[in-house]
C-alpha cells in the first residue's frame, strides 16, 4: 500500500504563537520554561493535525526556536567558544546568542545569516574552525521523538544532512574547507542514529539540499563512505535521504547507490529526475518520496496530473515502494486557508496552504492504493483547474500589448555611469563617504496603533493619512539631527516591503493571516500574483514629496524592485516567472516616473532576493541573470542622467553573480556585508565594480549598538576593496525590525566614524 509522508511543518503556530513568546522571553516578560512549553503544545498539535489528516509518516525534528541550521549546529556542539560564556549548548542563552547577538557593554555579535538556497528563509551560517571537536551535546532529536512516541505518533526523525551541513557553513580560516571535518563530525552523527534506532526509529530522514546544485567531485565522493557509515550506525532504522529545489542531475547515480531505504525526489522542480532514475534502475531495497505536490507555492494541485508520475512509479517498483509528498517542507507556505475569511471565493477555491496540501496528498495516495477512482476523487480539483483555466482574470489584453512594444532603449539609461556620476554630483552636492540609510525606520507601537484602528475603520482615511504624516516628520528631523547626508522617509505607511506594493497593483490579492517564516520571529505574508500585473495608481508619491518637502537634503524614493516582488510572493504558475517579473517591471517603472516628475532626486530600487531567484542548476543560471537584469533595467532606464537609482542586495553570496550586478547599473548598491566580517567585499577585489557601493558596516538583525570605532575599522577594510570615491556608508539593510534605542546611537556612532575617515582622507 502506498503512504503519505510530509517532510516539515511551518513551526510558528496559527497565531504565530511561537514569535510572541520568543519575543516575550527576550524583553524578560516571561521565563524559558513558559517558552518551551509553547514549543512542546505546538509540537504536539502539529503532529497530531498532520496524522488525523491521513500522514503516516509525520516529521520530527523540523521545529525551531530560531532556525534548524543553527539547531544541527547545536546539537553537535558546534558552538564558537565565545557564545559559550552565556551558556552550555541547548541553552537558550548560547542558542539566542549566536542567533541575534547580545546588546550592551561587553555583549556580542551574532553569527552570520544568509538565504536557504533559493527561498527568503533566512538560516543562522555555523562556524567552524580547523579545532572544532564535535559531539553529542543536546539531545534535541531525541526528547522531541519520545514526545511523539508518548502522544502515538507515527514519526520520523528529521535532520540536516552532514555533508550538507559543513558545505553551508563557514571557515573561520578561510584557508580550509568545512567539509575537511567530516571525519571529525561523522561520530557524533552516528551517534545520533544510533540513539534514535535504539529510541524506536524505524526510518531516519536526513535532508542533502545541496545535491540540487552542482557540486565539486571531492565532496561527490564523500556521500558513499558517509551513507555507509550512518547506515551501519543507524542499525534497524533505515535512512531517507532527501533533496529539494533541483533537479538531482548527474548525481543522481552515485545517490542511487548509497545504502538508503527510501530516496526522495522534488518532482515539482525536476519532473525529469523520476523518468531518468526509473532508467538506472531502482535497487530492490528503495523506496522513492516523490514530491509532486508544490511545497511552496500556494496553488490548488491538479492532481490527476500529480497522480501520472506516482502510477508510473508504482507500474515499475510497486505501489507499496512508493511514498506520496510535498516537493519540500510546508515551512515555506501557510499553515491553514481556515483565518481566511476575506479573499472572495473564486480565488480561495484555487489555494492550497500546508493543512490544504496534507488533504491532497491523502487524496493521490488514496488513488495510487485503488481507493476510489481518480474521477471520483478528484472531482473538486478537476473542477478548479478548469475554473483557473477559463478566469478571465488572469490576462489583461494592455499588458500583453505593452509588453510585446518593448524596445531595446527600454532598458537602457541615456548615458553611461560615468558622465551620470558627474551630473549626480553637481546635482546633490554631497561629501566624500556619504551617509545614508536603507529605506525603513522602526515600526513602532504607534504606527501598529493607527493601522489597527484604521482596519476596525475607528479612523478616517484623513484622521490616518494625518498620523503617517506625522511619524514621517519624526524621521526627517531625526536624521537631520543624526547628520545624514541622504535622507529615507523611513515607510511609516508600509506593513512588508513586498505586500505594501502586492495591495495596491491589480492582479495581486493579499491574506489576513498568510505568514510565513523569514527568519527567527520575523513573519511576512508574501502576496499572491493570480493574473497580469497593473499598476492603477501611484502608490508612494504622496508620501516621498511630502518627506522632501521638509528638508533640503536629498530624501531618497523607496520601493520595492520587480525581481525581489516575484521572489517573495506566491507566484502564478501558469506563465513563465519572466512574463511575470516583466510585468512588475512595467509597473515599477511608472512609479519611478512618477517620482523623479515630483521631484525625487534619488530612488532606491530593493532587490534583496536577486541572488536567492537563481536556480541551483548551473545550467539554468545564465537564462535567469539575463531576464532578471533586464527586470531591474526595465524598471529603472526611464530616467534622467542626474536621477540617481539606487538598489540594496543583503544576505546573499555575490561572488559568482558580481558581473551580472555590475549589468543592473544602478548609479549605486548598497549590500549586506557587517555580518560577515566584510568578506563579501572580496568579490569585489578581482572585479573591479564601476558604480557607486555602500557594504553594510553594522547588523542591524541584532540589538547591540556597535561603536564608532568598530565602523571605522569596517570602513577601512572596505576601502582595500572600494575606491573612496566609489564609497557610501550605511546599515547593513532596513531598521524596521529594531528600536529606536538602539538605532538612535548606532547611527550617531557610524556618522561619527564616517565624518573621522573624511577628515583623514580629504
């Protein structure tokens, strides 16, 4: 008999449970006890939702506190020994310490953060050095597995991979690669299984994500000695190894070979990969997990096309071999359709969120086992894709026609940077090493008190435009105080970067509680793109020219770039994602029109997840740069040469794609580089960038307030890499997330390191 099997939950609860006790723990509201009480209820009520759903195979060890990278790490004592003053590993106060860092005299910085391959969730990087010796250490895996045991669930321990885990980690010497260490690191892994065998496992699933993309042959090589030796350490537990977000390529033959009993595929991302393994040949002994239903995207499967890959499966292995799933984890998409009691019902009758995907893999394992005819079991998605198919909302005739117009010159600037450079200048009039920020300011109890009230319509549309307006003040005169040299209105009237747009654009619809874990306790609640994209009005003008209107110097115009609004909303899977992200374009550049017609000098174009849409397989790399550059182009070209466009990119490796960020030309980026010491900047040292750039010289994801000393000695290592003309000086990304007692001094400290480097550079 076929089974369905779930490969991760969403961890943050309903309500999002999790994040309001984690932050009540961090402002000392509650204890850890009450903290991990609430991680063990929505434990618990998790698995039991998936089992009563029909998942007979129900994940263990996918929740978090923080992050599941930094829970491995963890787990094998992995833990630099300078977080190990503020507690043993598994304590909150090392964990929370190497997550975000400690404030005040004598506190910390947190380890760096970047994406998950291609997704905007955010993992804590481990850091390991040549010394590290690991073991071990918190037996997280172990308690959450005799918690199911005791409730009667059916579960499967869940963790990261060992080769997976050292190639996503960092060197503190960069002089040798983390997977050196496996030799090292394998005991304590074996260890593990072992204990979990012995604690009732019968299968042990470890995630290998980095077999989706291209992979040196010496880290090849490692797989089958590894696999070998968890397989013979696991004992009577049989090992899964699953890999997502790509296709499987030419390693699938050496992953065929290893000692597994079960191999899952992402059949969403790589149809091709079943066809091509069903030719090898499948070993007796394994069975496959095949993804076939979208782990993260939020549309209704047509699951009678979902059904064929899973009855050829079945015709060559056998049913009873054949494990139905979600492409990757549900952590990726909403928990439950349930709160959502706005969106009109054609639209919600296309959705599916992780409660809804659980229904529809019972349905095809149902099918697969001969449980019902598909007709009859699959009647209502029939009956939605055929709805989908026919809307006449997805297609909007101008669009299409705007798109077809297009010409070369659209997506070009009238002259080069260089002579922009100069006309810029003597139109800003800035000094050497100018200061500036990357778009938002904090979002305070007041602005969640005017949105609230303005939702409950307690407020007129004039009493809460009147409100916005005035914390916009509050921000213009803060930054003159602090000496700013370029100004942002700081987005008062902005919930989400990418939502404040997806509300206002036709063709987008937004959730009341569609969130989805970024990073830690940060949510957000990508929307979802159902049709052609069109932008009916100005959406941040009112708001731009009455921050300039305040001020003399230059207030930069915000908004959000067509990629980085493709990448983190729910994307319509009925065109290509380029149609799509062009469209966006269009609309982006009409709003940057409007700008620069106001009178807006300078306008930032975000584009934080340009690096994080790059596919995994190289092949595929160089078809997304070009689309992706010629978005941002769209969006930007339409200016005057002494318009200056701005972008920001964070949290990304930019090594391999410096080129094709060199190719946006933007007047000036602004990057995530703080966290990581500034070793970003050394792909910026062979290539020699020909914009303007400002690398992030503090964190701003973590509370502490860093010195002006420590940014002047940021700044210096910049300019081993950046030509002081070419050097601006800013956070890392956006202040939304912090308070205004920390962001306060740390901008004072990093004007102060600015204005020291001037006055000894000239």
């Amino acid at each position: 008999m076929a089974t369905a099997l779930n490969l991760g939950f969403p961890r943050i609860g309903k309500n999002r449970e999790l994040k309001r006790q984690t932050e009540a723990y961090w402002q000392g509201q509650s204890g850890q006890e009450e903290l991990r009480e609430v991680g063990k209820a929505l434990r618990a009520e998790h698995w039991r939702l998936q089992a009563s759903a029909g998942i007979d195979s129900v994940p263990v060890g996918d929740f978090s506190f923080y992050d599941h990278v930094l829970d491995t790490a963890t787990m094998f004592g992995a833990v630099p020994k300078r977080y190990l003053a503020y507690g043993e590993p598994g304590s909150f106060g090392s964990y929370f310490a190497m997550a975000r860092g400690v404030a005040g005299e004598g506190g910390i910085a947190p380890l760096e953060m970047t994406k998950w391959f291609d997704t905007n969730y955010h993992y804590i990087v481990p850091e390991l050095s040549r010394d590290m010796a690991f073991s071990l250490t918190w037996p997280k895996l172990v308690e959450e597995l005799a918690e199911a045991k005791e409730l009667g669930i059916a579960a499967r321990p869940v963790l990261l991979g060992p080769v997976s885990f050292l190639r996503l980690s960092r060197a503190v010497d960069d002089a040798f690669d983390p997977t050196e260490l496996l030799g090292r690191l394998l005991p304590a892994y074996q260890e593990l299984l072992a204990t979990l065998a012995g604690a009732g496992a019968s299968l042990i699933q470890l995630d290998e994500p980095v077999l989706a993309g291209e992979l040196p042959k010496p880290v090849l090589d490692l797989f089958p000695k590894t696999y070998a030796a968890l397989a013979e350490a696991a004992g009577g537990a049989g090992l899964m190894l699953a890999s997502y977000f790509g296709s499987l390529g030419s390693r699938l033959p050496i992953v065929r070979d290893l000692p597994l009993t079960a191999l899952h595929l992402d059949l969403v991302r790589a149809p091709e990969d079943l066809r091509s393994l069903l030719d090898l040949g499948v070993p007796e002994q394994l069975s496959l997990s095949l993804g076939v239903v979208d782990g993260r995207n939020v549309w209704r499967s047509d699951l009678g096309q979902a059904l064929k890959p899973l009855a050829a499966a079945a015709d060559a292995i056998g049913t009873d071999r054949v494990l139905v799933a979600p492409s990757c984890s549900l952590l990726h998409v909403p928990i439950s359709l349930d709160a959502e009691r706005q969106l009109d019902g054609e639209l919600r009758s296309w959705l599916a969120f992780a409660t809804e995907k659980l229904g529809e893999l019972r349905l095809l394992r149902a099918a697969l086992a001969g449980e019902g005819t598909p007709e009859d079991l699959f009647a209502a998605s029939s009956d939605v894709a055929r709805s989908r198919g026919a809307s006449p909302r997805r297609t909007r005739p101008e669009v299409q026609s705007r798109l077809k117009a297009l010409e070369s010159k659209d997506f070009e600037r009238q002259a080069a940077h260089a002579e922009r450079r100069q006309v810029q200048a003597d139109r800003l009039k800035l000094p050497p090493l100018p200061t500036t920020t990357i778009g938002s300011f904090p979002q305070t109890a007041e602005l969640r008190r005017l949105r609230a009230a303005r939702r409950r319509q307690e407020l007129s549309e004039e009493q809460y435009e009147e409100g916005i307006r005035g914390e916009i003040a509050k921000v213009i005169r803060l930054q003159e105080e602090i000496g700013l040299d370029v100004l942002v209105h700081g987005e008062a009237e902005r919930n989400d970067m990418v939502e404040y747009f997806g509300e206002q654009l036709e063709g987008f619809t937004v959730t009341e509680q569609g969130w989805v874990q970024s990073y830690g306790t940060r949510c957000v609640k990508p929307p979802i793109i159902y049709g052609d994209v069109v932008r009916p009005r100005p959406m941040t003008v009112q708001w731009l020219t009455y921050a300039q209107s305040l001020t003399r110097r230059p207030v930069k115009g915000m908004l959000t770039g067509p990629v980085t609004i493709l990448q983190w909303s729910f994307v319509r899977d009925d065109q290509p994602r380029r149609d799509t992200c062009l469209q966006i374009a269009l609309a982006i550049r009409d709003e940057v029109a409007d700008l620069e017609a106001a009178g807006i000098r300078a306008i930032q174009i975000d584009e934080p997840a340009f690096r994080e849409g790059m596919p995994l397989g190289e092949s595929e790399r160089a078809a997304y740069l070009k689309w992706a550059v010629e978005c941002f182009r769209l969006a930007t070209s339409g200016v005057a040469n002494a318009t200056q466009i701005h972008s920001h990119m964070c949290y990304s490796e930019f090594n391999d794609i410096v080129d094709a960020i060199a190719r946006l030309d933007a007047d000036v980026i602004s990057i995530e580089a703080s966290r990581s010491d500034m070793a970003l900047l050394r792909a910026f040292q062979d290539f020699h960038y020909p914009n303007e750039i400002g690398p992030g010289v503090y964190d701003i994801h973590s509370p502490r307030v860093p010195s002006a000393e420590e940014m002047e000695a940021q700044l210096r290592q910049a300019l081993q890499s950046i030509d002081r003309d070419q050097l601006w000086v800013n956070p890392d990304c956006g202040l939304k997330t912090r308070r205004f007692e920390e962001v306060v001094p740390s901008l004072q400290n990093m004007v102060a390191a600015a204005r020291s480097l001037r006055a000894e550079i000239g």
